[in-house]
C-alpha cells in the first residue's frame, strides 16, 4: 500500500480525522510520533515502525516527505488551530485547561506558532511534488458524507454508501475534545488580543491565496469563527 501521510498543524483535527478514515476503510492508521495514550485507545498501530500496512501516517512536519508517494493536508482556521493546540499542551487530548493557562500559553508561543502554521502550507507546496488533496477540517464536520467519499477516491478504495454512512454515524471516537460553542467563543476571545486576531486574519488569508496558486482550490479559513469574532473590526 502506497504511503499517504496526513499533515497538519497540531490541533487542526488530525486524530479525529484518522478515527473516521479507520471507520471508513477499515485500516489502521500510523503516525511518525509514538503516542502511547493513543496506541491503546483506538489506534493500535500508533507505534507500527512498517507503516507500509497503514492507510496513513500522521505528521506535523515536512521533513518526513521523502517517505510518502502522496499527501493529504489537512487544514483548519488558525483561530481554532493554534487554540486546540494550547490546550492539547496544557490538557491532553479532550481535556480543558483554565483561561488563565491558555492566555499564558498563547502569549508564551503565539509568534512561533502562528509562523508554524503558514510555513506548513508553504513547505509542503515547495517541497512535495506528488499528489496531494486539501482536506478543510470545517467542510469534514458540515459536509462529512461528501468530504469522506473525496478520500476514498483519492486513497483509491472502493468504498461503498454503507460504510461511508456508518462512518458518519460512529463519527465522534474517544478523541474529539467537546466544547460548547457560547464557551468555545468566550474562550478565543479571551485569549486572543485584537491584534492576535488580525494577525490570524492575515494568516489565514495569506493560506488561502497559496492554495488557490498551487492547487486551483478555493478554500475560506476563517468560516464562522472568523465572522463572529471579527465583527465591528
């Protein structure tokens, strides 16, 4: 089996998103990394050195490319992104740290992150040359039916409207951290300044237009969020 790898930046969706590629293919998935927590709740080849034998292999940087024939990248708002990805550090996998941690996080790493997100997209553009299909993580949640038989073509697996549909049905796994939406809002305003939220802005703008150059793709990676929070700005 031909190695996909699945890049992100880190809280951008990618063990939920392996969850449902395992439902719906019935194979496992892998990682560069060696997540024990992981490996015994639902992803037993987490640690599989012959990633050969998986349909994917997760990673967060581009200089495992040379192992994979193609890629799938895997984007989400920087908004939500770079705030998962501080309560990840914080809290584990579905855990919810404090407003004071995260803004403590935020200011601590906001710079370095936020140059991570963008250099992730335009690393992956310059330095792969085989195929690669964008996968937006908000379009996964509001379109999963549709977004879920995209992969499927481009895993090229015969996958049928069963399978797809009993993905869409076992869709959460033990990996999804829930939030409600009010809390999740009060939180990204909380933690992000009015000039961090315009930077993530000129982030996510910038995102797009090297997408739309290198692959023809329109992608919009602000969505709802973006609306909410930048209203009056």
């Amino acid at each position: 089996m031909p190695i996909t790898g699945l890049v992100s930046f880190p809280g951008s969706g990618n063990t939920w998103t392996r969850h449902l590629i395992q439902q719906m293919t019935g194979f496992g998935t892998s990682s560069v990394y060696c997540d024990q927590n992981l490996r015994v709740n639902g992803f037993p080849y987490e640690c599989q050195h012959d990633k050969t034998k998986t349909v994917v292999v997760k990673t967060h940087y581009t200089r495992q490319f040379e192992m994979f024939s193609k890629i799938i990248l895997l984007l989400r708002n920087p908004y939500d992104a770079l705030l998962s990805f501080s309560n990840f550090i914080k809290a584990g996998h579905t855990g919810h740290s404090s407003e004071k941690v995260l803004i403590e996080e935020i200011n601590r790493t906001f710079d370095r992150r936020l140059r991570w997100y963008v250099d992730l997209t335009r690393n992956t553009i310059k330095k792969f040359k085989g195929p690669v299909h964008v996968l937006q993580y908000e379009k996964l949640q509001t379109n999963m039916s549709r977004e879920l038989k995209k992969l499927a073509s481009f895993f090229d697996l015969n996958i049928s409207d069963r399978d797809i549909e009993c993905t869409v049905q076992l869709q959460e796994g033990n990996f999804h951290r829930l939030t409600k939406e009010k809390k999740h809002l009060e939180l990204l305003r909380a933690v992000f300044s009015k000039e961090k939220l315009l930077r993530l802005q000129a982030a996510a703008r910038y995102s797009e237009k090297m997408i739309k150059n290198a692959y023809n793709i329109n992608v919009y990676l602000g969505g709802q969020t973006e609306k909410i929070l930048l209203q009056g700005f």
